[in-house]
C-alpha cells in the first residue's frame, strides 16, 4: 500500500489545504501576468488544483465549480473562434454552475458557492473592469463562507487575499468626482 493515499484518507484536511496552497500560488502568480491568453491558462491550472483540494475534501460542489471554471477559461482562451455565439457563453456557464450544482449539492451552504459562480459568470461578460471588481465584493464573501464550511481554509485566506487586492483596485481605478 502506497504511503500517499493513506496520508491522505487519515490527513483529508491537512491534505487539501496542502493542495489548495499550490493552488493558490498558482493564483497569485496569475495576478502578475499581462497577457490574458496567459492569465487564462494559469487559472486553468489553478481552478485543477482548486478543484483536487475539494475532491480531497469529498466537497464535490467545490470540484464542479472548479471544473466550470476550467471549461470556461478554456472557452474564452479561444474567444476569438466564437464569433458572434460567445455573447451567450455567459449564459452558458451561469446555467452550468446552477446545473451542476444542484446535482452534487449536500448540504445549505452549497448554495454560496453555486450563487458566487453564477455571478462569476455573469459579471465576466461586462466589458467593465470596475464592474467585474465590484462583482468579486459580492462573491469572494460567498466563496469564503462555502470554503470555511467545507475545511478548505486556505481557500478562505485566497478570498480575502482577492477582497483586498479588489478593494485596492476599485480605489486606484474609480473616476475623480467632478467638482462644479
């Protein structure tokens, strides 16, 4: 019997924080990159990882969330093959997180997790950055709750890393109010 998988079925949570920390290496890494063909293949990388951490867990909501958003970053990282169809990607993924949600949903708090992606989804096709900031005040509380919940707590700290970053972001980026 391999050493590995019985650390992991007596260490589940030690196991998973573990993974969630690559993962959110991964992340960090990904806020340094100015491509957005770039930016899109690490998160991929980083929703896989993401996804290991709950699957460890036996979060399965987590995975399939996880797993949207790797399917959607792997759509959008070929968004100019779309053509005029890409406007209903959004759409697409927001029904597929509600979809997928409601098949490995186990227990209330699923729900923050499912409604966070949903959001996700649907802010991503604004063309406003401000206004993508502004969704992520709404779900990274969202994401933390369902993380916390399901022991994944680095995860948590990945959220309210992502809080500040944002804040920070809306702050430097708002419009100078107009004096009369």
């Amino acid at each position: 019997m391999s050493v590995i998988p019985e650390f992991i079925r007596s260490e589940p949570v030690l196991c998973a924080n573990i993974i969630a920390l690559v993962a959110a290496v991964i992340t960090f890494i990904s806020y340094q990159v100015n491509s957005a063909r770039r930016l899109l293949v690490i998160l991929c990388v980083s929703a896989a990882v993401s996804g290991i951490s709950f699957a460890v867990l036996g979060a399965w909501t987590g995975v399939a969330m996880n797993g949207v958003v790797l399917v959607r970053n792997i759509v959008y990282y070929n968004k100019d093959n779309l053509g005029k169809a890409g406007k209903y990607f959004p759409i697409l993924f927001a029904t597929a997180a509600l979809v997928f949600g409601i098949c490995t949903w186990d227990a209330w708090f699923c729900a923050f997790s499912v409604a966070g992606l949903i959001i996700d989804c649907l802010a991503l096709a604004s063309t406003s950055a401000q206004l993508i900031r502004m969704s992520i005040l709404v779900t990274a509380p969202m994401f933390f709750v369902y993380d916390l919940l399901t022991m994944n707590y680095v995860e948590c700290i990945k959220e309210v890393v992502s809080l500040v970053s944002v804040v920070i972001g809306i702050t430097r980026f708002r419009k100078p109010k107009e004096t009369a």
